[in-house]
C-alpha cells in the first residue's frame, strides 16, 4: 500500500518537475475558427484563417467593445500545413485548428486547382490531423476569394464562422459538413454538390448563392453553379432540403400563390431494360398554402385541385429544366443517382462508375412532382 | 482533545478495600477516597435509638427534592420506617433496601459505591452494617430535546438526541415498541466510564454482525469517550478511508429505521449522535424524509443527488482538463468565452482552481467556527472580496469563481454532511492529476477511488452494496425509491 502510493506519488511529480505535460492555458491558443483556401496571385496554394480575439469576446463586454473579434491572417505555402507555419509567424499563440467552424474555398483554386490539381489533396490534413475539427461546414466561393468572405462582418454573431451553418439552416437544408463532403467525394462516379457563398456588392455582407458542382470525374475541380432555387430542388432530390417554399410564376392575369412545404419527401426508381437505364424521379411534398395572390378561393374543392395542379406542374418543370442542365449543360450527375445504381445494381456499377458521367447524360430520367396542402391558411380566397 | 496516558489511575488503594462493620472506620475511607472533592456531601444523623447513619453523595447530581422529602424526612421524624416486619434497626433497613427508591443497590466494595456516588447515587451507610446501600436518585441538568440541527427535514420528527443516554434510549423504545428491541449496555473508558448502548431488534439483526460489533466494542481500552467518534474509530474496519464506514445520526426516526432493516445502532452517553452499523455508499446519499415525501419526488431528489455528488468530485478536475489539456472538447463558443474571460489572469488555471478550492474550504471551516454575531461578516467578505474583487481585479478569473463555488455547494446537497467530507477531500488529489495528465488523470483517479471503494467491507457488507456486487431485489431503494403499497 505504502510502496504503491510512493510510486505513484514519485510518477506524478516526475511528471511535473521534468515538465513533462502538455498542459496549454487558454490564452496560449491562437483559436482558428475559420479557414479558407484561395490561389495567390503566382498561382500558389495562400490559406486565411479566421483567428477569434477572445478579449473582444468574452468577458465584462459593457457596451460595444473597441477591440475587433476576430484577424484574418493569410499566408502561403506548399501545402496546408506549410501554409498555417507561415501564418504562425505572424502569431503571437499556437494555432489551434480544432475549433474551426467553416472552410471556404475560393472560386479560382477550386477551379484551376494548384498547378494543374483539385484542391481537394489539400484537405487531406483535415482528416488526417488529429487536433483538426471534422465537424466544419465547407463552402464555395462564388465569385470571390475565401479571405474575402472571412473578413465580412456577420450582422448577428461576432463571428462569420460561425454562423455559416445556421445560414443553410435558416434556408431550409441540412448543413453541409465537411465529413459528409468526404463521404461523397470519395466514391467514383459523378459530381458533389457543395453550397456556395458570395459577397454581395459592397463585399460587406455575405449571400446564399447557390450550389457549386466538383466533377469528380475531373479531380473535383469545379465546373459551374446552381442559381439558389435549383439548388433548393436538387437538395429535395438528395434528400437533404427540410423545409422549401414553392411560388408559382408570376403571370398578370392570375397573380401567384406560395406553398410552403413542410416535409419534402422524394422516391427515386431505377430500372434497367433493354434500352438502358431509366431513372423516375417521384417528389412529394406537403405544405400549407402560406399566400395566395389568385382569384382562386382553396376552401373549393374544384379550385383547390387547381392550386395543387398549378404548383405542381411549376415544380415539375423547374426539376426537369434542372435535370436537363445537369443532363445537357454540364453533363455530371448532381443528384447522386449514381449512388442509387451503385445500390440497386453492384455488378454493373463497376464497369459504369468509370465513365458515369457520360452515362448520365445520355440516361433518361423522368420526374414528376406531386405538392399537396395541409391547410390552406388562415382564409378562404384572396383577400 | 488529547486523552491522558493510560497509566496510574488514583485512588485505587482505598477503593479495592471492603466495607467492614464499622461506620467510623468506613466513613474516613471514603473521605479518604473522595478527598479534595468539594462536591461530595457527607452528611451525619443520629436517629432516635442512637443509631448512626451517614449519607454521601455529590451535591447537584441529585434529587434534592425526593431526597428531603420522600428519605430525610420520615427517617429523622419517625424513625426507622416500619415495613412488614419490624424493623430493628437502620443496619436492617439498609439490609432489605428499606428506602423509598426506585433504584436501590446493595454493594460491599468502596470501588462499586464511589462509581455509584459519581454517577448519581445516595449512599447510606449505617452503624454495625457491613454493606452500602445505595439509591438512585440521580438528577442533573440536562438540554432538552430540539430540532435535528445537521439533519434538517421538511417532514419528519422534529425530535433530535440529546447528551443524555436515557432520554436517547427512551425515544427509541417509544418508537419501536417491542421486547425484541434489545439493548446491551457496555462501560468505556477508564475514566469517564461511558455508558455505551449497542441497540438492535432481536431476529432482524444477523448474529455474526452482532458479535463482531461486540467483541469489537468489548476490546475497546481507552481512558475516556468524550463522542461517539471515539467509538465509531475503534469499531470501523479501517481508519485510513475518506469516507465514513458507519451512519451517525442525530435523529430516532433514523436509527428505528436502520434497526428495522438489521442494523445495529450505537448509543453513546454524552454524545447526541447516535452511530449505524453497518453503512453503504448510498445510505450516504439518502436522506430520512425520501421514504416520507411522495416517491416520484424522492426519485428525482436522489438524482438530483447522485449527479450533484459526482458534479462536486469531478467539476473542478474536468474544468481544468478540459480548458488546458483538450480544449477542443469544448463547444467553440463556450471555449471563446473562457479564453476571453481567462485573459487577465496572472495564474495557471491548476494554480487558480487550487487557491479558491482552498479559500472556499477555509470560508466552510470559517463558518463552523466563527462565534454566530460574526457569522454574516464571514459572508460579505468571502462574497465581495474572494468572488467579485479577486475577478475584477483580474487576480482570479470568472469561470473559476462559478466553477470552484458550483462544486462547493452541491457537496452541501448530500444530505449526510459527513458524506460530502470525502466528496470535498478527493477533489484535491484529482486536480493534481487532472493538472499533470489532463482527463487521462482525472479517469486515473476515479478508477483508484472506485478500487478503494469496492475494497470497502465495513464490517462484512460491501461498501457498493447492491450495484456491486449486484443485490437485485435491494436496487428498487437505489436507483428510485420504490413505493411501500404492495411490496413487501
């Protein structure tokens, strides 16, 4: 007993006396909240991360504090990790990646790659280093560099990374993780969809624009965007849209009516016949009719069938126009259907995965949209 | 309080001798015994025929009253009482205990009469009579009996021990009212020569428990029992474990209930904490009006409890892992927050922690001490100059205060305040580990504690009893408190 406490009492403070530990305070952190990854001018691999100031953070904060929240420092290396040692330079306190929210990626890298490659073996480090944070959303850039995005001033939190996430929540999707970015680009076959982020014109404040496509096919360089509501819709085909609203379009005679569905569910089939692949596409929403602008009265059975036709036929073509951009602009599948062939027929998969891409586009794929109401709000006609 | 060595008791000379025949001779030597005590009382009568009588006892120990009227009166004014027979002579009397007491005693040895006198008798000592015959009649002041101080209840008695024995035994048997209550009285220490009462229900109470306590209690050699703490530290397995082995208790509710389970109390004279044998772990974190109140309430209560038990070890050791060795398991703005409010601090979070553990066990230590007129002052100062000066001056940080003040208070929900000691105890030794191996130590010190604890066999039962080893049909009384209705 006597022997045993010796020991133990001799290890911890062996421990102790040859600072053996690696105890960090706090304030010797540099917290790196925020990372992006743009293309310096020379063509070179620059990283910017977001660093919180914490005195401007936490503490008696009585009134508006003087101090920023946040730097944004930048520097530019061989690789990631190459880059955060130059940017270490001009640090005072250890960077510290495990608490980063947000990785942008600018349009230029993500386009171009760095010398030739996809930005993506730079994001080995993500997964690799042990004290670096999985659980970051990943944007693109539309039209703009990341350390343009890090450096806009959030309107409701002190820092833009981290409100990135609630930006796609508000909208109605599900965040879009970096983990999850990994799980679906490392299957073969085509394309990711990552959300995209530009700066607006004053380059003060952020906006949702839209989805950016990676080829995977092409080393995930990027090869074109969705507008926002194409992205909504190809989100519902994906299964990962919570919550969207549908208007139908404008037109002067009949004016317009809105839905806001609550539950966006979708059935995707894949056949194989003689022909090739088929691939039906089935949407099924339900919602509540949030405005109504027609002279059309939902409390009517003859006119609610109507409304429902009306915004289901609108629905309809914004999905087949959007598959048709898929299937002819682009010529990638955006909509991971590959992953449902890959399931419902293993052993073709594996000749098709190579060249899915050109499968795709040649593929026939029907859709049709099924929107419903739970209630028609809180009238009969338009007021 | 230290106890004098055990050597050289006084006085033993004179006590060991024999009562002989005369008064003369007997009265020096009990003079000679009592000598230099100015509070015994030698009092001499001639009745009537002649007849000598010397009464000796100690003056405030008893009932004057009784004693005037109901002894010194009839004899001085009639005479020697008259019973059934004639009575001769006082030497008679005192032969066939002729005195109007309820308690009366004969004895032949100055050694048994002088305990006697101390404790409360009259002796009566006659011419010609080779015995003493003693009267019980005792009385002294005594604290009436109050409300439980440290183990308050909404619901319940209100009724709390007292200093002294008879009135603590007399609770008991007013509750449990039965023959099979048993209590077996025991005499400790040389010098105070307590009165200690081993109390237990006949059949319930398992024999082997009963005779280890006895022997237990019977190989007790010490000069004097001031508590019952004096006992507890004899009767307990091991001394060197920071939690307590039995139950101590001020209240008769709890000890009629550790009875009727199988328990086994001890009453010690002087002492108005009464001691349970043997204790569980969990016993530590019920508290006597959980099987009053309402159960689905009590469930709550007791979980309430264990997670305030647990958060007052650990908080303090997983604050300081977590903000220096694994920051990143922490959500990101509560980490900016601590960063933010660590800013200023001049200390290491291990050394910040460690100062307010110390100040806040120095404030508690303060509050039991300090004379009641003093009290509030303790209060304001530890409020204001330990909390609110020591942050905005930057010496101390923010979380630290609500960290250090968190784990403080919910050692104080454990409703057996002698369990929260070890709760406060082990915090220390896990914040040295947790400073020099972040949560790898705190998980280090936890498995050392729960190997001491599953050691633990207070007197035969593990201390774990019923999560380990697992007693199915005790669990329904551990993890919620089972209703009576319908159950046995």
């Amino acid at each position: 007993m006597k022997k045993t406490m010796i020991i133990i009492c001799l290890l911890v403070f062996s421990a102790v006396t040859s600072s053996c530990w690696n105890l960090k305070e706090p304030n010797q952190l540099a917290i790196v909240i925020g990372g992006g990854l743009d293309l310096s001018q020379d063509g070179q691999l620059e990283v910017s991360s977001q660093i919180a100031v914490p005195a401007a953070l936490g503490g008696e904060n009585n009134g508006p504090s003087k101090k920023r929240s946040f730097v944004v420092v930048n520097a530019t290396g061989k690789n990631f990790m190459d880059a955060g040692q130059n940017l270490q330079m001009q640090l005072s306190r250890t960077l510290f990646y495990a608490h980063r929210q947000t990785i942008l990626v600018g349009q230029r890298i993500a386009e171009q790659g760095v010398a030739g490659q996809g930005f993506l073996k730079y994001l080995d480090m993500i997964v690799r280093n042990p004290k670096s944070e999985m659980r970051s959303v990943i944007w693109i850039v539309k039209g703009g560099t990341a350390k343009d995005i890090l450096a806009t001033e959030p309107t409701f939190d002190a820092l833009i990374s981290t409100t990135l996430y609630s930006v796609q929540m508000a909208l109605g999707m599900k965040p879009y993780y970096y983990r999850e970015f990994l799980c679906e680009s490392l299957p073969k076959g085509g394309a990711v969809l990552l959300p995209a982020i530009s700066t607006n014109s004053s380059k003060k404040k952020f906006i949702y624009s839209g989805a950016a496509i990676l080829d995977k096919e092409h080393e995930l360089h990027l090869i074109g965007f969705l507008n926002p509501e194409e992205s909504y819709y190809a989100n519902w085909i994906k299964g990962r849209q919570k919550t969207l609203t549908v208007t139908t379009s404008e037109s002067q005679k009949e004016g317009n009516i809105s839905l806001r569905v609550k539950s966006p569910k979708r059935h995707i089939r894949v056949e194989k016949d003689a022909q090739g692949m088929h691939v039906h596409i089935q949407l099924h929403g339900f919602g509540n009719i949030v405005e109504n602008n027609t002279s059309l009265d939902p409390s009517e059975a003859q006119d609610l069938g109507a409304i429902q036709k009306k915004l289901s036929q609108e629905a309809e073509r914004d999905v087949v126009k959007l598959i048709q951009k898929a299937q002819k602009q682009y010529k990638v599948d955006i909509l991971g259907l590959g992953e449902l062939v890959h399931q419902k027929y293993p052993h073709e998969w594996k000749s098709l995965q190579k060249n899915w891409n050109d499968t795709f586009s040649k593929m026939t794929i029907t859709a049709e949209v099924h929107l419903r109401y739970h209630d028609p709000g809180q009238t009969n006609a338009s007021m | 309080m230290p106890t004098p060595s055990n050597e050289g008791i006084p006085s033993q000379e004179n006590s060991a001798r024999t009562v002989s025949s005369n008064l003369k001779e007997n009265e020096q030597t009990l003079i000679s015994i009592f000598e230099h005590c100015s509070d015994v009382v030698f009092r001499r009568l001639t009745l009537h025929n002649d007849a000598k009588l010397l009464l000796v006892y100690i003056d405030g120990m008893i009932d004057k009253d009784f004693v005037q009227s109901s002894i010194l009166k009839p004899l001085i004014y009639e005479g020697v009482p008259q019973g059934l027979g004639a009575l001769d002579s006082l030497a008679q009397m005192c032969d066939q205990e002729f005195v109007a007491a309820l308690q009366t005693k004969r004895v032949t040895s100055f050694e048994e009469a002088a305990d006697h006198i101390l404790k409360g008798s009259v002796a009566f000592l006659a011419d010609g009579e080779t015995s003493i015959l003693l009267a019980d009649v005792a009385q002294f002041e005594t604290r009436s009996i109050e409300e439980p101080s440290t183990e308050a209840s909404l619901r319940g008695t209100r009724e709390s021990f007292t200093e002294h024995l008879r009135t603590n035994t007399t609770m008991l048997r007013r509750i449990i009212v039965t023959p099979d209550l048993k209590m077996e009285t025991f005499q400790i220490g040389k010098l105070t020569k307590t009165d200690v009462v081993l109390a237990y229900i006949r059949g319930l109470a398992s024999d082997n428990l009963l005779e280890e306590v006895r022997s237990r209690i019977e190989t007790i050699d010490i000069q004097g029992v001031l508590e019952s703490g004096y006992i507890e530290e004899y009767i307990e397995d091991t001394n060197y474990s920071p939690f307590p082995q039995m139950m101590s208790t001020e209240r008769a509710d709890v000890v009629s209930a550790g009875l009727m389970e199988g328990r086994i109390a001890v009453f010690v004279n002087g002492s108005p904490i009464v001691l349970i044998v043997p204790m569980t772990f969990w016993d530590g974190l019920q508290a006597p009006d959980d099987y009053y109140e309402r159960f689905l309430y009590v469930t709550m209560n007791r979980w309430i409890r264990y997670l305030f038990a647990l958060f007052s070890i650990l908080f303090p050791s997983i604050y300081i892992a977590l903000t220096t060795y694994h920051p990143e398991m922490m959500p990101p703005k509560l980490m900016m927050s601590i960063t933010g409010l660590r800013e200023q601090s001049p200390f290491p979070t291990v050394i910040e922690v460690f100062l307010m553990e110390f100040m806040f066990e120095g404030l508690r230590e303060a509050g039991i001490r300090l004379p009641q007129q003093i009290g509030p002052l303790v209060s304001i100062v530890g409020a204001l100059v330990i909390g609110q000066a020591a942050v905005q001056a930057g010496i101390i940080s923010a979380p630290i205060v609500i960290v250090v003040s968190a784990a403080g208070i919910s050692s104080f929900v454990i409703p057996r305040y002698r369990f929260g000691y070890p709760l406060r105890m082990l915090r220390f030794p896990l914040l040295i580990l947790s400073g020099v191996f972040g949560l790898f130590g705190v998980a280090l010190g936890l498995i050392l504690i729960m190997i001491h604890l599953i050691h633990l066999t207070p007197l035969g039962t593990p201390y774990l009893q019923p999560i380990a080893p697992t007693k199915k049909s005790k669990l329904k009384d551990v993890f919620w408190r089972r209703p009576r209705k319908g159950t046995s």
